[in-house]
C-alpha cells in the first residue's frame, strides 16, 4: 500500500506542477483574473495534499487501515475539490456547464477535512512514540 500511495502523491505532484504552469502561461489569455486566482487554489491544495501523501506513505506512525482511509478520501476529496475548480475555472472553454456540479466542490473539501481528521486519530491510536 506503501508503493501505491507514493506513487500516487508523485502523480498528483507532477500534475500539480503542469497544471500550474498552464495556469500560468497557458491560459493568461483565455480566462480571467479570478478564474486563474481559482484555477490556481485547485493546484495548491493538489500540491498540499500530494506532499500529505508522500509523507503518509513514508510514515509507520499510522496503521495500515487509517492509511487506506486517508488516501481514500484524499483522492476522493481532490477530484471533487480541486477538480471542480479546475473545471468551474475553465467553464467558458468547453461546451460542458461546470456550473451545473458546482456543490460539489465543498464535499470535496469536507472529503480532504474528513482525511486530515482521520490521520489524526490514527496518530493518536498509535502505541509507538
């Protein structure tokens, strides 16, 4: 499990950095100010919770069935997070309305809320120091 979650935070790192510097030098001329302001909110938290991952991966300080949990509802809370800013950000590029699944990005940060809180307990269940 180890492997795949490591292997997943370097993908959503990676992403996260070609989708910033689209963000940056790619769509300047296609989208407003605040679109890029929003599209570059989804990066971030892309890019945070990829290093939450890395560092979950590497870690022994969390039993095995809280780390599933964790990169469950990470995964889970980026692609309703940060995936619906994305495409809220660049609605007026495709012919689909992201408009229309909009509610969907709060649940994907109660999603990354529910992963960080479930790390926590995990930590504190933890009987090493």
């Amino acid at each position: 499990m180890n492997k795949t979650i490591l292997i997943v935070a370097t993908i959503f790192g990676i992403l996260a950095i070609i989708l910033g510097a689209f963000a940056a030098h790619g769509l300047e001329e296609l989208i407003d100010e605040d679109a890029i302001k929003s599209f570059e909110t989804g990066v971030r938290y892309q890019m945070y919770h990829a290093f939450l991952l890395l560092i979950l991966g590497a870690t022994n300080m969390v039993s095995p069935k809280a780390k599933k949990q964790v990169f469950f509802f990470v995964i889970l809370g980026l692609i309703c997070f940060s995936g619906s800013i994305y495409g809220l950000a660049t609605n007026d590029l495709t012919t689909f309305d992201f408009k229309k699944i909009a509610l969907i990005t709060p649940f994907g940060g109660v999603f990354l809320i529910i992963a960080w809180v479930t790390l926590l307990i995990g930590i504190i269940r933890n009987k090493a120091d």
